[in-house]
C-alpha cells in the first residue's frame, strides 16, 4: 500500500494491517494484529497520528544489518556457537512478548528475523499472525509459513480442522531454527513439500541430532 502524509511533522505511529491502516498502532480496540511498538518486534517509531489523516506514511525503522538468512549464508550456514545462543536467546524473548500479547506469530523463520545496526534482533513480517482465543489456541485449516518450519500441530489441523494449537507453533519454530544454526540445514528438509510434511508430521522416525556441534569448526 501507498501510505503518505505531506505534512512530515505529523508522520509518527501508523501501523498497516491486512491492508487496512490503523492509525496510533495495530493493537487497538478492533485491529486485526499486535501492537508492533512493543521490542523486540518491529518498531513503529513516532507520536500516534491524528485521525483523519489521508494519505499516510508507514514510518518504521531502517534495519541496517539485514536478515538472518543473509547472516547464516555469510558464515556457510552454520553460525558460531556463541553466536547461535545470542540470537536463540533475543528470539526466546520476542516471540514470547508476542505470545503475552495474545498472538501466535505462524511464521518463525531465518527471513523474518531482522538485524540492526548493533547486530540485535527484530522480528517482524506478522502477515500471518492470529489472535489467540479465550482457550489460548487458534483455529486454522491453513498451512500458512514455510514448510519446513510448520509444526505438526499446524498440519493436523489442516487434516481436521476441528484442531487447534497455540503458541507450540512457534517454539517449534524456534528448534528447527536452533537446529538449522547449529547444523546447517533444517532437520526435516525433502525433495517435495508433501515429503517434508510426512516428515514433520512423523518427526519421532526422522529427527536425527548430529554429534554435539565443535565451537571451533562453526
């Protein structure tokens, strides 16, 4: 979306939200995700905007470092160990301020994960984020995120959508992560997405840990 405002002294807090754009940030009374001003999530840095205002400017800040995905890749995919724990640890905090705000994230993955300039982390892209309900569980018959990160919560609501799951997603999420940075690829990668699916969904007869990764060779 084309969001802007000429008069830049009122630019500040706006945040885009399945299209719609929700003035004063997304987690107000009726807006369909988080508040993302909460770190270590994306920030909308600025004052709230006085609504009315059309057009509008998203406003967030420049994340000089990249992706995680472009720092795996510089260290041939296997990041130091030192390294791996810094970030699983920064990751550990933001998807947990995610889920106290009442939200899965569905899609924890190298991509998503920002960097700025001082190397700490930014989660963002909550495109397929959900509220959670008053159960603490959501209810999708959707595979939404990239395969190899779905957890078999995820695909077994798809076989029955009368499932649901919760913020188990993401910690899975988080281990094939953790995985993928100590090993150098995911653990149930395959040839074709239904043969990764069968895996996750079967992970006791797949997942295999390498020996302990060598803090001097990663």
């Amino acid at each position: 979306a084309d969001l802007r405002h000429e008069d830049h002294e009122q630019v500040g807090h706006a945040a885009a939200w399945g299209g719609v754009v929700f003035p004063g940030g997304a987690g107000g009374a009726g807006a369909g995700g988080p508040a993302l001003d909460h770190a270590p999530p994306l920030r909308l840095p600025g004052p709230p905007v006085p609504a009315p205002l059309s057009p509008q400017y998203l406003v967030m800040e420049y994340y000089v470092g990249g992706d995680l995905l472009t720092l795996l890749s510089k260290f041939g995919d296997r990041l130091p160990l030192p390294m791996a724990r810094f970030y699983l640890a920064e990751l550990v905090m933001a998807i947990d301020c995610v889920h106290r705000l009442g939200y899965v994230h569905r899609d924890i993955k190298p991509d998503n994960i920002l960097l700025d300039r001082e190397g700490h982390i930014r989660l963002g892209d909550f495109g397929s984020c959900l509220r959670l309900g008053p159960d603490g569980t959501v209810r999708s018959a959707v595979a939404v995120g990239t395969p190899d990160y779905l957890s078999p919560e995820m695909l077994l609501a798809v076989e029955d959508p009368s499932r649901s799951y919760g913020p188990e997603c993401d910690w899975w999420a988080l281990g094939v992560l953790a995985y993928e940075m100590f090993f150098g690829h995911t653990p149930f990668f395959a040839r074709s997405v239904l043969e990764t699916y069968a895996k996750i969904l079967h992970f006791q007869d797949h997942l295999h840990l390498p020996e302990d990764p060598d803090e001097e060779e990663t």
